[in-house]
C-alpha cells in the first residue's frame, strides 16, 4: 500500500510546513488559518496511519486501535477545516481589497 505511505508523508510534511508558517506569520487571524490547516493535515496523517496498519498487520487489536485512530483522525479533519473555512473568511471580510 505505497499510497498510503505518500500520502502519510505528504501530510506530515504539510503539517510541519503550517506550523513553521504560524511562528513566520505576524497577524493573528492568518496564524489561527494556519493552525486550522495544520490540524487538518495532522488528522489525514492520523487516518492514513491507521488505515495503513490495519492493512499492515490485520489482527483484531490492529482493527480497534485503527478505529480509534480513525475516528481521532477524522475528527481533526472536521475541526481544521471548519476552522480554516471560517477564519478564511473572516479574513476576506477584514481585508477586501486583497
């Protein structure tokens, strides 16, 4: 399952690309739009990692503790992109000439 592999590197990297850019970023609302975004990538890699393991081993233990996972992962997703989504647009409101 090489996909899986490429994907869980490539949101890692993404994930450490957004949080580099939080410490580079001086506004606020473009600091909070990118922790979203990280957080969004931080959860791919969660649900790619446990998808990946469960096609890796699959034993029973490797089924509960990919759920879990999945379910973290998947959570994280939602939240990073709602919040993403939202700060996006607050900052198309503060900043309509851009």
């Amino acid at each position: 399952m090489i996909i899986f592999t490429i994907g869980i590197v490539i949101s890692i990297v993404l994930y450490v690309y957004y949080k580099v850019a939080i410490v580079k970023s001086k506004d606020i609302l473009t600091q909070k739009y990118f922790n979203g975004r990280s957080r969004l990538c931080l959860g791919a890699f969660i649900l790619l990692f446990a998808i990946n393991q469960y096609f890796f081993y699959e034993s029973v233990i490797s089924i509960f503790i990919g759920i879990i996972f999945a379910l973290l992962g998947g959570m994280q997703i939602i939240r990073g992109y709602n919040e993403s989504r939202h700060y996006k647009k607050e900052y198309r409101r503060l900043h309509p000439a851009e």
